[in-house]
C-alpha cells in the first residue's frame, strides 16, 4: 500500500499504531454504551437512556474518522472484535442494571479514559509533525473535554 502522505514510515507507523490503540479502545467504549444505554434503570432513565444514545452515535463517527485516518496514511485499520480485546486495557461491561448515578460515573470514567488517549495521540503526531493527526485529536480532545462538562455537571 502507498503512503500517502510525505510522512516518514517511522512517523507513519507511530502514529498510526496508535490510532490503532484508539480504534480499539473506541470500540470496548462503544460496547460499554450500550450496556448502560439499555441496562440503565431509575427516575433519569429517560434522560440518561437518550443522552447515552448521543454519545454512541457520535463515538460511531469517531470510530469511522479514526479509520480513515489511518487509511488516508497508508495503513490498514484493525477490524476484529479479537484483536481490540487484545490491544485495550478496558475490560468490557457486563449486561445488569446500573442505576442513573451509576451510569453516569461510568460515562465519566471513559471519557476521562478518552481524553487521556487523545491527549496521547496528539503527543505521538506532535513529535512526528504531523499536524494533520494532531489537528484531528484536538478536534476529538475538544469534543470530549465539553461532553465532559455536560456529564460531570450531571453527577452529584
Ligand atoms: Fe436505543
């Protein structure tokens, strides 16, 4: 496959392993926003159920700009349920009842979770120049960062 940007391999390979990394800890994410989002249970079941919504389908576009970010690179996106597992450290959510607070703390945690990679990411392109990747994190970062707010107000 072409590399198709004027990025060194090195810088190219860096780069996107951790996008990789990213791709796969969106995914156990993902997965952990469903838990809540259908397991959720409590007076705020309505707001939380729905705002959980809003987080996942944003986080499905991430996952789909974090791909093509990677292809646009030159390198190919890992796909496999198997080979995320293997390259996140975050443990999946059993399906049981979470109560509104609970949920809510659990939002947080991989929020704070996604902020810490990003920030990662942006460090990684930084000291390969490439800004492109790194414009993409702080764009992430950004989104992050406010929906953070929003969650953190939320919690007692
Ligand atoms: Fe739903």
């Amino acid at each position: 496959m072409m590399t198709q940007s004027d990025l060194e391999k090195a810088a190219v390979d860096a780069v996107t392993d951790k996008l990789n990394n990213l791709l796969a800890d969106y995914h156990i994410i993902y997965g952990h926003l469903h838990a809540l989002h259908w397991n959720v249970e409590g007076k705020l079941f309505f707001t939380v159920h729905r705002e959980i919504e809003g987080i996942y389908e944003g986080l499905a576009e991430d996952i789909d700009d974090v791909a093509e970010r990677i292809l646009s690179l030159g390198r190919r996106p890992v796909t496999t349920l198997k080979e995320y597992l293997e390259m996140t450290s975050l443990e999946e959510l059993a399906s049981r009842k979470y109560t509104t607070d609970e949920a809510a703390k659990l939002v947080l945690k991989d929020l704070d979770h996604q902020i810490s990679a990003v920030r990662g990411l942006i460090e990684v392109a930084g000291e390969h120049n490439d800004e492109g990747t790194a414009d993409f994190g702080v764009e992430m970062l950004r989104k992050y960062e406010k929906t953070r707010w929003f969650w953190s107000a939320f919690s007692d």
